[in-house]
C-alpha cells in the first residue's frame, strides 16, 4: 500500500469533534473530546477489488453515500482521539489492500472415502431401526 493513498485520504477526512456519550466522570459529557471522521471512499479512487473488500470490511461504518464514519472516544483528549480515529482508518485500508489467501481444497484419500462411506451406512442403520414396530416384524 502506498502512502500516497494514506495522505489523501488525511487529506479528505472532516473532522467534526462530539460531547461523549453514556455515563462518565465530571469532565466526560461537558468536553466534546469524542472525535468522528468521514472520509468519502468513492473519492479515494480504489481499485474494484480492494473497493469491495474495504466496503465488506467497513460494515455499518459505511453509510448510504458512501462515507466512512470512524468513531474514537477511548482518550480523554481530542488530539489522542484524532490521532486514534487516524489510526484506525489507516488500519481499515491496509486490512482492504491485503488479499486473502485463496483457500487450498482438502483432498481425502481412498481409504478416509470408504471409511466415511462405513459409517454412514451405520449411521442409517441405526436410524432405520427407530421406526415403529408392526405386527408383522417381531
């Protein structure tokens, strides 16, 4: 991942700065220290697979219009927050550019094949004895 992709997506984030929510100590809800950033990810010109990773990975962070809202409230001053809320956008894209690892097929062996066969057939087996008894059949 390039940092020419982190500094324009600093470069787009607003910053808008909220009271704290929920109970906390004398200072929590007077100062708005809680810090939320949107980033716009149409304008940061991803490639599609990377696009549909970070929309998947974004989850209900990602609104309608396509804004990113990133949320930190665990410091208790607004530059720690920033810097926090920074971070975690940083984390999002470098988690949307890393591609997963194609999942390797497990491959089962003549023998596990026939053995998993035996026990099905001993499993029904058992099963079709749970059936009401007739008249017929004692």
């Amino acid at each position: 991942m390039d940092s020419d992709l982190i500094a324009r997506a600093h470069a787009l984030a607003e910053e808008s700065f909220l009271a704290g929510s929920g109970p906390g100590g004398q200072n929590a809800n007077k100062v708005a220290t809680e810090v939320q950033l949107r980033v716009n990810i149409y304008r940061l010109r991803l490639p599609p697979p990377v696009f549909a990773r970070l929309r998947t990975l974004a989850g209900s962070k990602l609104t309608a219009a396509g804004d990113l809202l990133i949320t930190a409230r665990e410091h208790r001053t607004q530059d720690a927050n920033r810097q926090l809320a920074r971070e975690k956008l940083e984390k999002l894209l470098e988690d949307a550019h890393r591609q997963p690892k194609a999942r390797a097929k497990s491959r089962v062996n003549r023998v596990g094949k026939v053995e998993r066969l035996k026990t099905k057939k001993a499993r029904g087996a058992v099963k079709a004895g749970r059936g009401k008894v007739g008249p017929g059949d004692w």
